[in-house]
C-alpha cells in the first residue's frame, strides 16, 4: 500500500533532502497500518473486546483507561524530548514498543478468560495503557524529526505526503479484513474470526515500534526549519544593521550582511565584520568607505581591531544613530507581532483539537459497533465501508495538497472549508434514516476531516520554534488522550439514551470547534 501512497505524493523536488524524511514515511505507514487494524472502525480491539463482553460501557472504560495513560505520559514526553538527547530516546521507544505489542500479542493468544487467577479483560486494559505510552513517545519524537528535516515555509506538499502515506498504509487494514473474511468460512464477530486480524494489527505495530530507531536527530536541517516568524525576526535585525553599514558608507560589509540574510543567517554577529545590534552603528570598516560618503571631521575607532581611524562629521554621526536606532526599533517591533501571531496560531489549533478530539471520541470507538448493530452490517460489508472511507481521505488530502502547493491558496481557508462539508455530514449520519445515505456521508466526514491533519500540522510547525517542537507535538498525544477518555462517556450515552443522541452530540461539538478555525482562515 505504501506503493499506493508513492504515486499520490506531491512533488517536492526543490525541497533540501534529509534522509530522516524518507524513514518517517516508512515508520508513518507500517504504525498507521498496525493502529488502523488493532483500533479501526471495522475489525479492531472495540469489537474484540465486545466480543469477549458484550457491553459498550466496557469499551468506553478500557479506551478510557489508556487516554488517562496517554495523558500523564503525554504531560511529561513534551519536555523530556526538548531536554533529552533524542536519539536516546528513539533507541528507548523503539525498545519500549516491541515489548509493549509482544505483551498484548500473548495475551490475545491466550485461549482462557484468566491469567494466574486475573482476568483476561482488565490484563488487556493494561497492555493497552502501555501501548498508550509508548504511542505518545513515538508520535512526539517522529513528528519532531520531521519537522527539524523540512524547511520551513515549504511543508504544505512533505506533511500532506505523510498523509497520503499514512492513509494509504490504512487502507490495507480493510483489504487485509476483508480477504480474511471473504476466505474464511465465517462472516460474524466471534473471537475466533477477530484473532487473528488483531495479531496481524500487533505484528505491524512492533515493526513500527523498530523503525522508529531508524530515525536520526544528527540529520535534521539547522536554520532552514526554524519558525517562521524566529527566522524572520533575526532576518530583520541583520537588515537593520546592514542598513546602517549601508548608510554609513561601508558597501562592502552591507553586501556581506545581505548575503547572510539570504543564506537564512540568525545571528548579526555572523554578518562579515558588522558588530551586533547594540554597535550596529558603531562605525565602517574603512576610512576609504567613509570618505567616498564624503563624511569628515570627527574621529573614530574602526571595529575591525586596528588601529585605523575613521573621520565623521558629529552631526552626522547623530543622525545615523538615529536613523540606526529607528531601524532596529521596527524591527523589534515587527518581531514582537509576528511572535504574538504565532503564539495565537498555536493555541487556536490546540483547542480546536482538543474541542474536535473530545467531541469526536464520543462516537469513534462505537462507528463500528453502530454500523453493526443498528444497520446489521457484516464484517465483509464493515470492511467496505472503512475501505472507501481511506479511499476518501487519500483523494481529500492528493487535492488539497496539490492545490496548495501549486496555486498558493492559503491553508487556513481550505481547513475551514473542508472542515464545514465534515460538520453537513456528521449531521446527515446522526439525523437522516437511510443505509445509504448514512454510509455516503460517514465516507465523505472521514474524508475531508483526514485532509485537515496534513495542512493543519504544517501551518503549525510553521509557527513553532525549534526548541519548543517537542512540547508542542505531544500535544497530539494530548488529544489522543482526551479522544480516549471522552469514550467512557460515549459509553455510557450509548447505553442510556443510544446511537442517535451520541452522534447528535458530537455533531454540535464539532460545530463549535470548526468555528475556532475561523481566525486562521487567512493563514497561508
């Protein structure tokens, strides 16, 4: 399937090569392909668990019990990656993963309803608590390698090809499930039919958990992936001071600072001989320069370490400090506003995930019970329906992403967009009794709501510096977190009041998250 996924992807070829980025969509594909079969909507551990104890509320308590998991590992993951070395920490999740699936194979082998006298249910809570664990380290780190590997300003087309990569990896799980049953001799959600697609789901999962290690932080880009408003910033201070250079006579140093403005240079001590911005008008570095400017009079030391003097009117001297300080105060101007925007991008995506994930986590452990239960759909037909629901997502995220990339449109204003058709749908699922028209809309909800993840992810790396990635992407371990913890009470509505008022729910929680993303809709 990555095949798949390789003849969709954007092309990038004007994009600075990191071998971490190839690495990233083998591990993205091989885990989202373990995930998609162990906690996918057709056969996945809801069903499994169903199987061995028929009631929703234990569902909703075990995805529960891993979100709380997740969330305290995903409070202390974020920093630890920032402080850490990280390619210690990748040999130490990749280690953590492989024992963690090793453990829950074993124990969905195991044929009894207990283990040394504890029963099976409670021990499978357990193993997938951990996993919880070692999925909020393995997303934080992974993400952070990718994003320290792509430049910023040119993610639109990388992240969206990591999910196409992703989605195309997925889409094997529904293939994979439905030749299983269509070869079997059972079409029905017995243990024995389940088993074995979940051990395949476990195998997948440990080999992502050892590609993991693959990835190596000593590979990522320097500069060129710092936030863009931090490059930005210290690309202005360097024009100030190459400015006053330029103003002061000395064309040969300016033409040095500019160049490094170019070359993405963050320190206006690194440009040539110009000194930093508090002597960015200190002097030139030759008489001869200051001459030809036709300035005379006063003398001063030149800031190249010799014992040359510069001659300068005094009066001119004071109007290129000035000039100086005024130059420099805009730019520290312009760099307090961008770094207030960034800081209002990343929070208005965090909470449109965290309003999305727990509106969304009421239902999403259940789809497959709902569509089983309520409209009697088989496995084989399960499997069809999550297969065009890939389907759907691969084609959502190939469009956007390539018009995106090659038309420039802005990448707030398609989220929003594609987030709205995701709202009509949800509502058309919760409200209208039809199969069909049910089954259309869910495909086109899962569609255009996959699409957003790839932009959304850029738009917000685009925003974050460096130093802070670690803390900022586990907050997509955050929201898995929440996810997993609003199904306790999606178990319970479902068992109280039913399917109908739970999809209800989650449509309006929807609404209200999608109109946080109203603001970044002039967000390139």
């Amino acid at each position: 399937m990555l095949c798949v996924g390789n003849s969709l992807l954007l092309k990038t070829t004007q994009t600075p090569h990191s071998p971490n980025v190839l690495r990233v969509y083998a591990q993205t594909g091989v885990s989202a392909l373990g995930k998609a079969i162990l906690h996918g909507q057709a056969v996945g551990l809801s069903q499994f668990l169903y199987a061995l104890r028929p009631d929703v509320r234990i569902v909703g308590i075990i995805s529960g019990a891993q979100g709380v998991v997740r969330l305290l590992a995903a409070i202390a993951v974020g920093p630890l990656v920032d402080r850490f070395s990280r390619n210690t920490l990748l040999c130490g999740c990749s280690l953590l993963g492989i024992c963690t699936h090793t453990l829950l194979a074993f124990l969905i082998t195991w044929p009894e309803d207990e283990l040394v006298g504890v029963k099976l249910i409670p021990l499978l809570g357990a193993s997938v608590a951990l996993i919880g664990v070692y999925d909020a380290l393995q997303q934080t780190l992974s993400d952070v390698i990718f994003a320290d590997s792509v430049p910023t300003g040119r993610r639109c087309g990388p992240y969206s090809n990591r999910q196409i990569v992703c989605q195309a990896s997925m889409l094997a799980s529904p293939l994979l499930q439905l030749g299983c049953f269509t070869f079997s001799t059972s079409n029905d959600w017995a243990l024995a039919s389940l088993r074995p697609m979940m051990l395949v789901g476990v195998g997948f999962g440990g080999f992502g958990a050892l590609l993991i290690a693959s990835l190596d932080h000593d590979k990522t880009l320097t500069s060129q992936s710092e936030a863009v408003h931090v490059a930005s910033a210290d690309s202005r201070k360097i024009a100030a001071t190459c400015t006053t250079c330029t103003a002061m006579g000395d064309s040969a140093k300016a033409t040095e600072g500019a160049a490094a403005v170019g070359m993405g240079g963050l320190s206006p001590r690194a440009v040539g001989n110009c000194v930093g911005l508090d002597h960015a008008v200190g002097s030139c570095a030759t008489g001869s320069s200051c001459a030809a400017a036709g300035v005379t009079v006063e003398r001063m030391p030149a800031h190249t370490g010799s014992a040359e003097y510069v001659e300068v009117s005094s009066g001119t001297m004071v109007t290129m400090e000035a000039e100086g300080a005024a130059l420099r105060g805009a730019a520290n101007v312009e760099a307090d506003t961008a770094e207030r925007t960034a800081w209002r991008v990343r929070w208005l995506i965090f909470w449109y995930d965290i309003l999305r994930v727990c509106s969304g986590g009421l239902v999403v452990k259940f789809i497959s019970l709902f569509f089983s239960n309520v409209w009697n759909l088989s496995p084989r037909l399960m499997a069809v329906v999550v297969l065009c629901c890939f389907l759907s997502q691969i084609t959502f995220t190939s469009c956007v992403g390539k018009l995106c990339a090659a038309y420039g449109l802005r990448r707030g204003a398609v989220c929003l967009s594609l987030l709205l058709l995701c709202d009509m749908a949800n509502f058309l699922v919760a409200l209208v009794p039809s199969l069909p028209v049910v089954v259309v809309a869910w495909v086109v909800r899962e569609g255009s709501l996959g699409a957003v993840f790839g932009l959304k992810k850029s738009l917000m790396m685009d925003h974050t510096p460096k130093n802070c990635r670690g803390r900022w992407n586990a907050v997509d371990s955050l929201q898995s977190s929440f996810w997993s913890g609003t199904a306790v009470l999606g178990g319970f509505v479902v068992h109280i009041v039913g399917y109908s008022v739970d999809l209800i729910i989650m449509s309006l929680g929807f609404v209200v998250a999608t109109a946080l993303f109203v603001p970044l809709a002039t967000k390139r």
